[in-house]
C-alpha cells in the first residue's frame, strides 16, 4: 500500500521561507506526476505546483516565482521550497502523486504565515 507523508510545514513570518518534503513509501511505484495542492478553511482545494517524471513543472499563478517544485525519482520523494511566503498562504498543504490514473494523497502539513 502506497502512503504519502508530508514533513516541513509550520509557522513563519510573512516574507519567509519554508520547504515541504513529500515521501512516498510502501512501494516501488514511480507517480506519473507529483503535485502539492492547498485548502485554506472555508475555501477549495487548490492545485499549487506540479512536476512530472521528466521535471516538466507548472505553478498556479498565485506562487510563480516565488515557489519551486523539485523531485528525486530514485527515492520517490518530492518538494516544495516557498519562499516569500504571504499570510494568504496560509493553508493545509497535501502531496498528490498520480500513478495509472489512481490519485494517491498524504494527510497533508500546516502551514501558517503570520507576524
């Protein structure tokens, strides 16, 4: 059974930085995609960042630039480095990875942007 587990998420200044770790572990299964997504409360999941097998990449507009997507595929682990964080970043951040068309998700990690 696949699981993903989200680390790295916490409280930070606005203007910070902070990086999340996605793990996958309990399979060899290399995901097609790897994605963050976030729910802030009250509002909709969002898609923030994906990267394929291939580090093709895509952001939502809302962290072009100011936020990196990377993977190593060996150790089936992905990340997400936000940097200039801003208080409407504040959400619950969730690792997707999509295999064969099965969407697999992590419990997800807190991040606050507060002063």
């Amino acid at each position: 059974q696949v699981q993903l587990v989200e680390s790295g998420g916490g409280l930070v200044q606005p203007g910070g930085s902070l990086t999340l770790q996605c793990e996958a572990s309990g399979s060899n299964v290399i995901f097609e995609t790897m994605s963050w997504y976030r729910q802030a409360p009250g509002e909709q999941r969002e898609l923030v960042a994906t990267i394929t097998t291939g580090s093709h990449t895509y952001y939502t507009a809302s962290v072009q630039g100011r936020f990196t997507i990377s993977r190593v595929n060996a150790r089936n682990t992905a990340y997400l480095q936000m940097n200039n964080l801003k208080p409407e970043d504040t959400a619950v951040y969730l690792c997707h990875g999509l295999h064969f068309g099965n969407d697999f998700w992590g419990g997800g990690t807190q991040v606050t942007v507060s002063s």
